[in-house]
C-alpha cells in the first residue's frame, strides 16, 4: 500500500496500487505456480499443396464445373445444349443457348480434388524383430472428384497404397506401412500424393523402439487461471544415470514434460535436458524452480527432459551421462516412449539444449560435444553454475555453440564468470536483442542464488531467445506501435525460427475481429501502414507447418492518430496472476484513454529502454506493471531514471501496479525514486478492495476491484 506524500517534487505524478489480495497480502519473492544446426525443411502446411485452381479451362475442353458461382472466365457454352443455368454474368454471355432443358450432370462436379494432408503421420511403433505393423489414413477431400497417384521418396520399408481415385467431398483412403527391423530405429519417407496437376505432400515416420522402455503414466499440468501448461511423466530407466558404477545412487527415475501444441517438425525431437544442482531430486527442483512452465513460457519447441542425479548429494556426478554416447541413449529411450504414447510424431532425435543450475554444470560440460541420431548440443545455460571448467565452455563458444549463464554476488560462481565474459567478449546485459543475437550472454543476476533461474523468467527467456524452433510461431515482442498523423508504424523483436516465412501485422478495432493492415518478411523488424482512427495492433507469425489460426499472436497494442499519451507495458511476468502467452490489457488502456479525447500509442517497456520510443514525444504516460514484483523488477534503475528525466522535463506520468510499493520501497529497489515523486510505501495490504482517485486524480469515482 502506498501513501501519498505533501510535497511532490514533480508537477504530476499518481500511482495507483491495484491490491487484489487484502487478506494474505501482495508481495512474493518467487513466482507463483503460476551455430550449429542442421538445415531442415518443412512439408507444406495443411492444405496449402494445391498448385492448379478447377474450373481455370475453357467450357469447350470440360463439362463446365458450376457450383453457383458464376464463371470467372470468358464462357464458351456454343456447344453444350444441357446447361441448366442461363445467368453467366461474364461477358460473352451465351448466343446461341439461351433455353436448355436437359439436365448436365457435369454441372455438379465440384472440380479438381483438394486434398488435406495432415503435416506428418507416423506408424505404430514396431518391435525388434516383429515384423510389420500398418494403419489406416483418411485424408479429408474438400474438392471435386478425380484419379490419384501415391509416390514416396526415401526408406524403402515403409509403403503406401491409396485407392486409384477419389469421389467428391469424400475421404481419400491411404494404407501406410513399415515392414519393420530387427534392431531399433527409426525410418521416414516422404509421401507425394497427385491428382492431375495438383500435388501434395507430408512426411511419415516409422520406429523400431528399443524393448525394456517402460509404461508411462502422463499427468496434465495447468497454471491457477486455466492455461493448459502440457503432460509430465515420470518414469524409471536403464539409460538414466543411475544406478552405475560410478555412484552409489539407484534412483533410475527420468521427469519428462511435454509442453502443449508441440509441433510435429520433420522427422526429429529436439529437447531441453536439464541437470539439477546438489543436494536436492529431480521431482522437487523442477517444481521449485518452475521448469516446466518456464519451457511452456518460452514457446520453444522442444521436450523438457531431467534426470535425476545424486539423491541430497553434494555431488556433481551424473553417472552414464558422464560418458560418451550416455546423453543419446537416454534421448532416444525418450523419444521411443513419447512416439509410442503418441505425444509425437518423430523417430529420430534432434538437436539439445542443455541447462544446469548451480552444480549441474559438471554434465553439461561433460556433454557439450554430445551427437544424437540428428543433431547435437547447440547452447548451454548455466545458472549461477560456472563454478569450474570455464576453458571447455569458452571452447563451445568457439566451435559455434552458445552460451548463456548468469551469476549472483554470493553463489560463489561471480569471477569464473567475469573471467569468462572477459575472455569471449561476451554480452553482459541479458536484454532480448542480446539473448537472440550474441554467442555469448554473461550476466550478474540481481538475486540470489536459488532464484538466478526464475528471476526475471531468466530460464524462459533464455529458451525463448536461443531455440530456433517454436511451437506455434516465434514469441514475438512488440517494442512499439506508434504514429505520426495518419501514418502508423509497428516496431517488434522475434526470436529465430527455422520455419518463419514472415510476419502479417494485424489491426481490429474492437480487439476481436482481426485483419491483416500489411506483411513484411521474415527478415524484418518493422512496419508501415495508415491508420484512419484508432486499432488494436498485433503482429501475427507467418510459420510453415502452423495453421493460421494457431500461429501466436504478440500482445495487442493500440494506436491512434497524432497521439499524445503512451501507454507502456510493462507486464511481462507470465508466472503469476496470468499466464498466457500474449495479452491486450495495454491495448484496453490505450483505446480508453483515446475514447476520453487522449488518443493514444503504444509500447513495451524494452522499446523505451532501446530507444524504439521517446517519452519526450507524448504529453503523458501511462506505465502499466500488473503484478510484476522483486522477482521481475517492477522500474529497473533504467526505468527509473528515464522517468525521472521525463517529467523533469514537465512530462505527466501515471504507474498502475500492484507490487510497485513493496518491490521499489520495502525491498529497497528503488525507494529514493519512490520518495522523489512523492510517494512512500505503507503497508503491504490495504484490506480493501474499494478504491478512490486522490490528488490529480481526484476525478475519478469509486469502484472496486476483484
């Protein structure tokens, strides 16, 4: 709670504490539950193989094929006595047929078949040994009639055969099948179907899995607000690290998550595995540490996997891990089980990001040159983990690896790691354009040392940025959307994607019914188009394999022309309150402020930060926070400082949150800026959920929050 003081230094300030929580309180230190790749194409999107449209030849050399709408070229029916319709509405229109009476049957052919094959298929997994196994595929016809033709193109076991034609509107009719192996692997084809000039084309999967993979039992996970986070099993394996020789541990137990709408890519899993620190078990650091929903935060297309090492042990050994070969076999007995309870549909293994928190970093080390069946090591992470062995990731970086890792004050890892960033020149501010961009990202995290993974969602963020595989679309982050006069521009940051076409920049003027205003390439960071009054903007990826009503939206903002408020978004937490990936509560604000006679523009708080956007550019400033708290920064000093130049120079500044008193003043990140604008920290829960404006905003009525 926040008490305003007498004497403000500034001309206008208000903060409004939003407190949703008068009984326990507001504050929380944790969250709540809340270059090397190889080069691979993806099939077609759904339904996006057609490369001939019906009905493009002339009436002469076909049964015309009308479906009630009218022709859209030039129609020579001289020779066809049985038309039924008489209203071609395209010039010539019929001379010499103006009176048929004979039904056409080939008036209702639809026209050419317009297939929907599915991304990817994958047969049941096979057994060593056990010779073949098939299945059935319907594929959705949403065309006309005509013969087909199946070619495939790569492991000769696996077989197709479809029926030789398709009717109209109904299914095409595929037989798929493997004729197995005798040892485990896996198998893919390319499967081209063909009616006439049209051709479509996905990819199928095959997999002989090892035998002694276990049963597993998959449990949903959901954050408090309904956001369905993905599936977790735990399950005991002979590839897990223990039990072996080199420890006494026998703990053989393997957590795997699965995050929601992961994309079925061409052929291949690419994973995140993660090694716990000392003195804790897999099962209880995941939760701790919100692994599982930092990975769904990110949007990374990839399993998360964690061994369990030694058991409350000060010990950095990670058993068969340890050894050359150990990370693959683990991957792929994972891979056999997720194929098999069909959470995906990819037989090979693909590349890996490793992640270690403070002693793990020992078996990432040990891995950093690991090979799977597809890929490899491609980044490291490390926690507050560089206690030793700096020279190998320091190599990693130099063979075209990336490296993340931050550090506390006191977690014991701060010289290693400035030592490190020294010897490779290496980023040392984890900002967005750093994480995507630069080889290497080495950073003092301002907490301690068990919070250097959710501080500031720092392993989300890390998998958002450096995965070059998304599951819906890159995570875009709109930096800003803003105007001069009529001309609107819209400013954005996307992580990498190995699929990503483009962009569509998308406007609605109720934040519901959406069009898109221009595209750009996938190349491209901005944007132009007019805007006549004000719209919610978005920008929309455009991702191969992703239908378009799946690709991920970024947050939506609005702008107005000649606007002279700016709304800030400062919210970036996904770990509390809300937990989707993309909101428009920034949009709301700046459409209500427009609506008072204050049009307004829009931008995230890093587009201040980069100089994407000026507040010297607009009258006043509205900077939102949600429940952004000590675990996320509310104002970073950069915050701070900006805003204190900005109504120095006689700027209008309004702060909506409800953890900024607690984090900028109780917990002393910003208590001299707090008292400069003329405000101090109360207490940490009003008991209220009724709130009335005060002071300059004394205009504003009585209402209650929830």
């Amino acid at each position: 709670m926040l008490a305003a003081m007498a004497n403000t230094p500034h001309l206008w300030f208000a903060l409004i504490l939003s407190v949703a929580c008068p009984l326990a309180g507001c504050h929380d230190e944790k969250p709540l539950v809340d270059r090397t790749s190889v080069s691979r194409a993806y099939p077609p999107a759904l339904g996006l193989g057609d490369t001939v449209t019906p009905d493009t030849l002339s009436d002469t050399s076909i049964p015309d094929a009308d479906t009630g709408i009218a022709d859209t070229g030039p129609d020579a029916d001289t020779a066809d006595t049985a038309d039924t319709a008489t209203t071609d509405t395209t010039p010539p229109q019929d001379t010499a047929d103006t009176s048929d009476t004979t039904a056409d049957t080939a008036d209702t052919t639809v026209g050419a078949p317009d297939l929907r094959l599915a991304a990817s298929y994958a047969l049941p997994i096979a057994s060593p040994g056990a010779g073949a196994v098939s299945t059935a595929v319907s594929v959705p016809n949403a065309g006309g009639a005509g013969a087909v033709s199946v070619q495939l193109s790569g492991d000769p076991r696996i077989t197709a055969t479809a029926a030789p034609s398709v009717a109209a509107g109904q299914p095409l009719s595929v037989q798929l099948a493997f004729s197995g192996g005798a040892s485990p692997g896996g198998a893919e084809t390319t499967l081209t179907i063909t009616s006439g000039a049209n051709a479509w084309t996905t990819h199928v999967s095959a997999l002989v899995g090892r035998t002694g993979v276990p049963s597993a039992s998959w449990s949903p996970l959901s954050s408090p607000d309904g956001v369905f986070y993905g599936e977790q099993s735990v399950v005991g394996l002979d590839s897990a690290p223990f039990p072996h020789s080199s420890g006494s541990w026998d703990d053989d137990s393997v957590l795997v998550f699965v995050p929601s709408d992961l994309r079925p890519r061409q052929g291949m899993t690419d994973f995140v595995v993660h090694f716990h620190g000392f003195g804790t078990r897999a099962v209880e650091t995941v939760e701790e540490h919100f692994y599982r929903e930092q990975v769904y935060a990110s949007g990374a297309n990839a399993v998360l996997v964690v061994p369990q090492g030694p058991e409350n042990a000060s010990s950095g050994n990670f058993g068969r891990l340890m050894t050359s070969g150990g990370l693959d076999a683990l991957l792929r007995d994972v891979n056999t089980l997720l194929y098999r309870d069909g959470l995906v549909r990819n037989a090979f293994v693909g590349d890996v990001i490793l992640t270690a928190h403070s002693g793990g970093y020992q078996a990432v080390a040990n891995n950093l040159d690991a090979q799977t069946e597809r890929g490899q090591t491609t980044h490291a992470h490390l926690f507050d983990g560089l206690y030793a062995r700096s020279s190998d990731f320091i190599s990693f970086v130099g063979s075209g690896g990336f490296f993340r890792s931050n550090y506390t004050q006191n977690g014991g890892t701060k010289s290693n790691n400035e030592s490190a960033r020294n010897t490779l020149s290496a980023a040392s501010a984890p900002t967005f354009g750093n994480l995507r961009n630069a080889d290497a990202v080495i950073w003092l995290a301002d907490t301690g040392h068990n919070q250097a993974t959710f501080h500031e969602t720092a392993f989300a963020e890390a998998l958002r940025w450096s995965s070059s595989r998304s599951r819906r679309g890159p995570r875009i982050e709109l930096e800003a959307v803003t105007a001069t006069g009529t001309n609107a521009t819209a400013r954005w940051l996307s992580p990498r994607d190995d699929d990503l076409d483009g962009f569509s920049v998308e406007t609605s003027e109720d934040g519901l019914l959406w069009q898109s205003a221009t595209t750009a390439p996938a190349s491209a960071s901005q944007a132009s188009f007019t805007v006549t009054g004000g719209v919610f903007v978005r920008i929309v990826p455009l991702t191969q394999g992703v239908e378009p009503a799946d690709q991920l939206p970024s947050d939506a903002y609005w702008v107005a022309p000649n606007p002279g408020v700016l709304v800030v978004d400062g919210f970036d937490r996904l770990l509390g309150s809300f937990s989707d990936h993309h909101h428009d509560f920034t949009g709301r604000i700046a459409q209500a402020a427009s609506a008072a006679g204050y049009p307004s523009a829009s931008a995230s708080n890093e587009g201040v930060l980069n100089g994407e956007v000026s507040l010297a550019s607009f009258d006043a400033v509205i900077w939102l926070l949600g429940d952004e708290s000590t675990a996320d920064h509310t104002l970073t000093s950069a915050e701070q400082a900006l805003v204190d130049a900005y109504l120095d120079q006689g700027g209008a500044v309004i702060v909506s949150g409800s953890e900024v008193g607690w984090d900028l003043d109780n917990k002393n990140n910003g208590r001299a800026f707090l008292t400069g604008l003329g405000a101090r920290y109360d207490r940490d829960d009003s008991g209220s959920l009724s709130i009335s404006g005060v002071g300059a905003l004394a205009g504003v009525g009585s209402f209650s929050i929830g």
